[in-house]
C-alpha cells in the first residue's frame, strides 16, 4: 500500500473510522495502566479504548467488547500501535475480507509478547535512565530550563507512541508484525542506550569530580560505596534500605571521629 | 504548617500518584519533578530540588521494571521536600544541607513505609478488578459503562491512597525532623551533610549497573573520562 492510500485510508476507512475516532481511542489509552490487574492485565484498558469505535465495526448484534475481555498484555506505550491493528482487522473484517475473530485474537496474542520485551527494553531500560539522568545532571547544576525541556522532549516521545501508535498501527495492520521482525527497532535501541550510556557517564564523571573537590578522602569513600552499592544491587539489595541505614552510620562515625 | 497546606500537597501527592500508577507515565511523578513542584508551591523551589535530586539518585536503582518491589516515590519526594521546604522556611534555620539531609532521610524512610502500604492496599484494587465479570448478554454499551466505572474506581483508588499517604505522613515527618535538627549539634550536622554528599555514589552505581554491558561499556568509560577531563579544565 503506498503512502497516498494509507493517508486516505486513515482518513476515512470503510467502516467509517476518522482521525478523531483513532484520536478518542488514543486518548482513552493514555491512563491504560489504571485498569492493570492479576488476572487479565491489561484487558478492560483494551476493551475501554475500543469503547469509541465499538458501534461501527459491530455486526450481527455481535458485542466487540466482549470479544476483547481476554487477557492482553505489553507494553503501554506500545500498546496503542495493537490496538490500532486490531481496528484495522475489525474493519477488514466488516468488509467481508477473510479475517476471522480467531485472526484478530492470534494477532493480538502473537505481537504484544514481543512488543511487551521491546517496549520495556527501549522505554524502561533505555529512555528513561536517560531521561531521569539528564535531568539528574540539569539538577544538580540547578537549571530549570534543562529540567523543563528534559520533561518535554520526554513527554513528546511517549506521548508520539501513545497517541500516534494508535494511527500507525491502525495504518499497517498485519505489516506491523514485519516492521518488528526487521532489524530497524534494534538499530534505534542501540542509539538510544549508547546515548544513555554517554549521558550516564557524564553523570557519573560529575559525581566523581565533586567528589575529589570535597576531598580526597570523600572520593575515596565516593568510590568504595558505588563499587560496594553496585555489587548490592547484583544481589538485588534495595540501595534504598542502604541509604536509609547509612544515615545514622554516618553521624556515629562522624561522632567517633571527632 | 497550615492545615491548608497539609491539603493541598495531600491533593498534589494524590494527583502525582493517579500519574505514576495510571497515567502515561509522564516522568511529573518522578523524585526530581514531584519535589520541584513541591518547592514552587512552598517557596523553596532550590532545597526541595536538591531533595528530590538525592532521592531520585537513590531510586535511579528502582524503576517501575516488571515485578520490581519499589519504594512509593511519590509519597517519599513529596513527604522529604515539604519537610525540608517547610522547616527552612518555618524555623529560618541556616544550616540548609543538614535540612536537605533530613528531608532526604524522611523522604527515603517513607517511600519505603509506603511502598509497603502501596502493596497491601493495591491487592484489594486488583482483587476488585480481576472480579469483573459482567453478564454474557450485556452489548457493548453497557460494558462500556461498567468498563467506565472500573476505570474511575481504579484511578480514584490511586489518587487517594496517594494523598492519604502524604496527608498522614507530612505532619509526622516534619514533626520529627524539626525535633531532630533541633537536638543536633555540630558533630552530627557533619555526618549527615556527609552522608548527603555521598548519596550520589549510589546514583553513580546504579546507572553503571543500567548501562554496563558489552557494547556499552565503551561509551560509558569514554564519556566519564572525557567529561572528567572537561570539568578538570572547566
């Protein structure tokens, strides 16, 4: 399909569905996480997102909703890219194409697994280490700017997957299997994690410099705790319950010292 | 403190909490963020930035992964900024790092209590949730309905365990922290800036352990030495 009739078939599908249709499914999907539970997890978030379009691709008093009460899980902000495909396989299946409700429920439960891992990958393991870590170093150096536009140019991204995965999914409908299968998403979780990785080093150089500022004994302890601290959290030490612990050991040692 | 001002950062934390348990996830829930919001309403935007700072080196460690046991990091920056903000701007006390300390302390101390309590009480959430179980000849408006009502149960849920939290929570914790920085002398005022200067190695630690593989390990060496260089020069 080239880019002309994909445009038009966004536009305006044969079930009817508009930008403002894929836009109000968008939108309901934005707080998907407050309907995460055990058993179904994300589940009533795809059944409520659905919710606007529900009407136009139903067929035979045949509740669309219903259909998707299964369990479904991924990724939030890859998600939406599902849920656009699915209306897209509704609709193809309004149309009288060959695509079965076993189809619909085969793509679902095939593609959120892997875009479950990706999504973590690139979001949780990726863009915000890097994120928080920007706005870590915009902190300390106490730029509100910086903390402002490390907010916004996050924002823009998740809320691009959020709102935008909705049309791009609805766009490709099978096609999105594909364009995970290729090696273009690995291509972009590399850059993101080596520019992570960058930023994360500045952090820690800024660390270590102030630091040594303080004195050489103070980058020495610096050095100790974050070697100490990273052979913790192989052990999956909360640094939290460290660093709370730590409190009161540093005011007797200072005590003792004194 | 006011009892207006226990509401208010009470409905902040409310809001911050519906954010990072049912929002997009937008990062506004964040120690650094959640704590700067907390100063601008206070008046003390720089100390409860630097609160939120230490806080969000220490939890850098502790992102929502799946299955990951964290601390309730909203209830945690809002309670340890407002008692920095509060106490600096109540008592006029110079000694801001041993404040920040403090408010770190509190703040790390109740993220902890509340992620315990965040747990508990969202078992009863989701045990309510998994229990939807609607009738087979409902349509699609009608489920949608019941859907609807789910929904808004669930994001209340959130939003009000979260400003429960900070409501219960801010009152103790200032109160503690001004009785203990007001028995503090010199010795312990040193010990506790220490451990504040020293939080960041956690920070440090946390994000080699993220970034530390094979293919990354050449940026984050190259980076750290030549950002140390440029400071060096700087």
């Amino acid at each position: 399909m080239d880019r002309v009739d994909r445009h038009e078939r966004v536009a305006r599908g044969p079930a009817g569905i508009g930008r403002l249709d894929l836009l109000r499914v968008g939108w309901r999907l934005l707080p998907m996480q407050a309907l995460l539970h055990a058993r179904g997890m994300q589940s009533l978030a795809f059944a409520r997102a659905l919710a606007p379009v529900a009407h136009k691709l139903e067929q035979d008093g045949n509740s669309l909703l219903s259909r998707h009460l299964g369990f479904f899980n991924c990724n939030p902000n890859f998600a939406p890219m599902i849920v656009g495909g699915v209306i897209r396989l509704e609709e193809d299946r309004l149309a009288g194409r060959p695509v079965a409700p076993a189809d619909v429920e085969y793509f679902k439960r095939s593609i959120s697994s892997p875009l479950a891992a990706m999504g973590d990958l690139l979001f949780l393991g990726a863009l915000k280490p890097l994120a928080l870590t920007l706005a870590c170093l915009f902190a300390i150096y106490q730029s509100f700017i910086g903390l402002v536009a490390t907010w916004l140019l996050y924002n823009l991204v998740v809320l691009s997957c959020r709102l935008g995965g909705v049309y791009f999914g609805y766009a490709k409908g099978w096609e999105l299997v594909d364009v995970f299968s290729g090696p273009a998403f690995q291509r972009l979780l590399g850059i993101v994690q080596s520019i992570g990785a960058s930023v994360g080093g500045a952090l820690v150089a800024v660390v270590l410099f102030r630091f040594a500022r303080d004195s050489t004994s103070m980058l020495g302890l610096g050095a100790a705790l974050a070697a100490a601290a990273v052979v913790l959290l192989r052990k999956d030490i909360s640094l939290s319950r460290v660093a709370i612990l730590l409190f009161p050991l540093s005011a007797v040692v200072t005590l003792l010292l004194m | 403190m006011m009892a207006r001002e226990v509401v208010i950062l009470a409905l902040l934390g409310g809001l911050l909490s519906a954010d990072d348990r049912a929002g997009w996830g937008g990062m506004l829930a964040h120690p650094i963020y959640s704590a700067l919001l907390v100063g601008l309403l206070v008046g003390q935007p720089v100390p409860a930035l630097m609160v939120g700072t230490a806080l969000e080196l220490v939890w850098l460690s502790a992102l929502p992964m799946r299955g990951a046991r964290r601390p309730d990091v909203v209830s945690g920056a809002v309670v340890g900024a407002a008692t920095t903000a509060l106490l600096l701007r109540e008592t006029g006390d110079a000694r801001t790092l041993l404040m920040v300390a403090t408010g770190t302390a509190v703040g790390l101390a109740v993220g902890e209590a509340g992620g315990v309590v965040v747990r508990t009480t969202s078992r009863w959430r989701d045990a309510r949730l998994s229990a939807f179980d609607p009738p087979a000849d409902l349509d699609s408006r009608g489920l949608a309905w019941r859907i609807e009502g789910y929904f808004f149960f669930s994001l209340t849920f959130h939003a009000a365990v979260g400003a429960v939290l900070v409501a219960a929570a801010l009152p103790v914790a200032l109160a503690t922290a001004e009785r203990l920085t007001g028995v503090v002398g010199e010795p312990l005022v040193a010990g506790a800036r220490e451990w504040l200067l020293l939080l960041p190695a956690l920070g440090a630690a946390a994000l080699w352990q993220t970034f530390a593989h094979r293919h990354l390990n050449r940026f984050l060496v190259l980076s750290t030495m030549l950002m140390l260089i440029l400071l060096w020069i700087g």
